[in-house]
C-alpha cells in the first residue's frame, strides 16, 4: 500500500486500496451472470463486463461502506448490483440509441441483435434484483427501487427532450440525474445502508454520490465537444449529429439571437445538417461562452460533492473520494 | 351476486366476485403508471393497459389471497405488481418480435418506436419493483426476482431455440415456463405467501398457476395452427412464418421421416417459405396426429393444475379456479 504513487489516479488508488473487496464482486458478476438454460447471456454480458471500463460505481459503494467501517459480506453483492444495473441500462441504450461503439468494443447490439440486447438487459436486472434481495435490508430495496424508477424516467425524458429547443437547464438536470445520478446517488447511499452509518453520515454520501454523477455527465457532455478549449478530435460532435440537447447547447441556445435560432432550429429540430455546421455551432458555443460556464457547472457539483463528503471522519478512503471529485473536472481543465 | 350465470366464463365470474378488489388495482395502476416528468410515459402504456385483455394474473393474485382468508390490503399491490410485469415484458417483446398487433391494436412499437417500448417498460418494471418492496415481504420479493429471473432466461432462450430443428419438448417447456407459467406461478404464490397460508398450500397455489401457466400457452401454440381441429384461419400460422419451434411442429418434426425433414429444414432452418408450405406443414402435423398430442398435453397441465388447487378448501372461489382450468383447454376442445 505504501508503494502507491500520488500521481496515480484516484479511482485506480480506490481499487487498489479495496482490492481484496472488488475480486470479491468480480468473481460474485461472475457467478451471477452464468444461466445454465441460457448459454447466448453470459456470451452477451462477457463483452460487456470483460471489458470493464473503470468500475466506478462499485468502487463506490465499496468505498461508502468500507469508509463507515462496514467490512462485510453484503457491500460486496450491492456492488455487483449497481454494476449489473449498470451493464443493464449500457445494454438498453445500445438498442435505442443506435451506437455504434461502446467502451470501444463495437456494441452488444450490433454483435448479436437489438433482440439479446433487451432481454440479456432484463435477465441483469433481475439478477440485480436477487442479489439486493439477498442483503435482507428493505431501505437498500427501497433506495435501489426508487433510483431505478428514476433511470427509467430519465431516459424517457431524455427521448422526448431530444431534438426540442425548448429544452432548458432543468429539463437537462432531470434527465442527467436520471441516466447517471441516480445511480451513483443510489451507490453511495446503500453503502452507508448496509453499515448502519448514522442518518447525517448517509445522507452526505447520498449527496456526493448525486453531484459527482451531475459532475461526471456534465464533464462527457463538454468532452463530447472537445473539453472547454473545444478541441475537436475525431470522436466529437456525435451530440450534435444525433442533436442531443445538452448542457454546452442548451446555454448557447438559451442566449442565440434571431439569426441563430433559424441556425439551431435547422440542424437540431429539422435535422438537416450539412459540411461546416458542427464548426459553426462550435463557434456559437464559443461566442456565448456556453464551453467555459459549462465547465463552471461541472466544477460547481464537483464543489458540492466534495463538501458533502467532508461532513465523514477524515480518513484515506474520505480523501480518495474528495480526489475523485476534483479529477472527474481536471478532464475539462 | 345470485344473478351470476352459470355459463358465464370463469375468469369473468372471479373479476365479478372479487370486483371491488379489482377496481382497487385499477386505481392503483392508474396511480402508479403516471410520470410527471416524462409523460410519454402514460401515453405508451395507456394504449396498454387500457385495452386491458384478460387481467387474469392479477386476479390470480387475488383470488390466491382470498381463497386463504387475506382480505387486505397487500394482494391489491401484488395484482398490480404482476400486471405491470406482465405489460412490461409485452413491450419489450413487441420491440423484439417485430409483432404487428398486440390485443388487436397497433403495438407500442409502431405508434411510438422500440427506444420508448424498452424505456417504458423498464419503467413499469421498476414501478411493479417498487410495489412489491411495499408489502414489506421478503418471500414476496424474492419470488418475483426470482420469477423475474426465470423470465428473462426463458425468453433469452427462446430465441436462441427459434429456428433450430433440435429444440425438444424438453427446451419447450423451458421456455414456456419462461415466458408464461413462472409469472402465472408467481402471481398464485405471492397470494398465499401475503395470507400466511401453510405451506402446504402455498405450494399447491404455486403449483396451480405453473401448471396452468404451462396448459394456457400450449394452448395458444395450438390455436396459432387453428386449434386440434386445424381450422386455419385469417390469423393463423403466425408462429410458421416466424419458424418459431411451438410444440405441435415439435411433435411433428419428432416422427419426421428423411423427405420430411428436408422439408422442415427449408422453412424452419433456412427460412425458404413459399405458397402451400403452411398447408404443407399442417398435413404433416395432421398426419402425425401432433395437433392431438398437443392438445393432450393442453389437458394433462390442465389436469394437474386442478388437483394442486384441488387440495385447498372448498370454496366458490376454488371451484372457480378449477373451472378456469378447464375453461383454458375448452378454446381446443
């Protein structure tokens, strides 16, 4: 432990400090996900999980009840829940959102059929389910009933928001706490739940977990548009092609004159986007300074989370956590 | 209540003795299915749960709680816990079955499209999740994660079963468990299980509802090829176009000589249709005396769901859930 560099980064210092903990949960994904009946899922959920990505959202339960003194066994089946869910609603937006790419991979959708991407979805969300249920604690039910109504809600939101310049900053707040807050918030909270932490100490992790996760999707929204110094690569815009409203746009819309509102009208409600668009609303963006205040909000929630958190104990994990915050918005900085 | 007809159906005589409680799950759905921040979702699932179909596994629930004395007011939420399961997993099969109609209206899937079909049905799934945590029962719980498990096994396997000469009776029954009898067993269960009935007979109205479950989709298989009498008409022969491997075609492709399963192989395998071959396929089941096998197999489930429910104490409603036993195989009769 003491060998850690203070460069690493801190969700790679979480993982290695709660090592132990996270093999437990892989190897509890594992088991889960094998159906004997069923060969085609764990084919299907392997891409997925194998894969990896940064396993945040376990990280963080595992943290939140380790950071309470919890030291076992359930916080490991309610990290293994929250990345199932997790896997699950991947799984679900590949169909509906025709992505071609996912953590690099190319989709389960595409892989295989919009068919096992719904279903092998369904099947992660019940085993979610049992594993929750095997806990025995009805506030970690409740909590994970509760966050995956507001997934629900929020996707929907998101479907019917697309494409309508009518969205606005409270509208985009619903719908990011709903496909990445909710999640998170849920995370942190049944981590201070299963250790019986006091009420002030589960609430503030709530709430960490809530701004984080508005920080974390704020930051991919900026990124999508190149950061705040709107650095186009070759993986940006896709926002903008699929004319999603997010935060970057929304507060470039919010100040357009008449001229610009034809311009936004024509390439996001009508869709008719042509060669140099992008660079335009690029340079919209820039103009309004809508790249640099959507990196102040992102800091803003990262500000938040961070004060939330400082509420526990000082300890290594506490700290990690508060490190976590700053780093999700050093992405934009 | 004395006015009731003796030639009324069963399931129409229980939603009359149990109206009050069903009126009370209406209500409750109602409540439950709105969304005040996306509103498109009551739209989708109006054009649902409106058109109402049968509601025979909520009023399975009810009838299991009452028969064994509960009068409230849980079984309400548990009626509406399996409905809103149950219209969930119709809209993500509309997305995944490319289906035109669903209860003789358009699907979800048409007049809206698969990204609200899969989102709304995650919502109702988290809606019916939600409802169960409220009871405050943990067996109840974990029969529907469990159900819920079986579920999404059961249709992820149908689809890797579709179009495979080798799917036996076997894998059928595996699959119908999946995608009928385990929430049809679920929706008894839970019923006993809110009543503190005694084992005994909880497991007997478990039995019930997966043997009637299992008889009730062979049954449907049976009347897509027009019923034992093969009365084709105007919508049947669906699950042949789709080479979905029901049991009559099992039973037939079991006794399929050389020539025969050339033939099979060509529109099942390989997808080959043309002009006659539904007729063709028909004389063969006929031939084989597999739409009568079938039918048998209709009646055996039948059968046994009666004599579980046999052992519970005689009352009106008991008599009525064995009639509804025989009323399921009456449709092939």
């Amino acid at each position: 432990m003491d060998q850690i560099s203070t460069a690493a980064k801190p969700h790679d210092e979480l993982a290695m400090l709660l090592s132990e903990e996270m093999r437990a949960v892989d190897t509890l994904i594992r088991a889960r996900m094998v159906s004997k009946n069923a060969p085609r899922i764990p084919e299907v959920t392997a891409h997925l999980i194998e894969a990896g990505g940064k396993r945040l959202r376990p990280l963080l339960t595992l943290a939140s009840a380790s950071l309470c003194g919890y030291d076992g066994p359930f916080h490991v089946h309610l990290a293994a829940t929250v990345e199932f869910i997790h896997t699950a609603t991947l799984l679900h937006d590949d169909v509906v959102d025709e992505s071609a790419q996912r953590r690099g991979r190319p989709t389960a959708n595409l892989m295989w059929d919009n068919k096992s991407s719904v279903l092998v979805g369904d099947y992660l969300f019940s085993r979610a389910f049992q594993l929750m249920v095997e806990t025995g604690s009805f506030r970690v039910l409740d909590i994970l009933a509760n966050a995956s109504a507001t997934i629900a809600e929020g996707e929907v939101l998101q479907l019917t928001a697309a494409q309508d310049l009518r969205t606005d900053q409270e509208i985009y707040l619903q719908v990011v706490r709903g496909k990445t807050a909710a999640l998170f918030a849920a995370a942190t909270e049944v981590g201070g739940v299963i250790a019986k932490a006091p009420p002030a100490h589960i609430n503030a992790l709530r709430e960490y977990g809530d701004a984080l996760g508005i920080s974390f999707q704020i930051v991919d929204d900026l990124l999508d548009y190149g950061g705040s110094s709107a650095n186009l690569g070759k993986n940006t815009g896709d926002d903008f092609r699929e004319r999603k409203l997010t935060l970057p746009l929304i507060k470039a819309i919010a100040q357009a004159d008449e001229t610009e509102r034809k311009f936004w009208s024509r390439v996001i409600e009508d869709g008719h986007q042509q060669d140099g668009d992008l660079e335009q609303a690029m340079e919209l963006m820039r103009h309004h300074g809508a790249l640099e205040a959507t990196r102040d909000d992102a800091v803003f929630w990262a500000e938040r989370a961070k004060s939330a958190i400082s509420q526990l104990p000082e300890t290594r994990l506490r700290n990690l956590m508060i490190d976590l915050a700053d780093y999700v918005v050093s992405r934009v900085s």
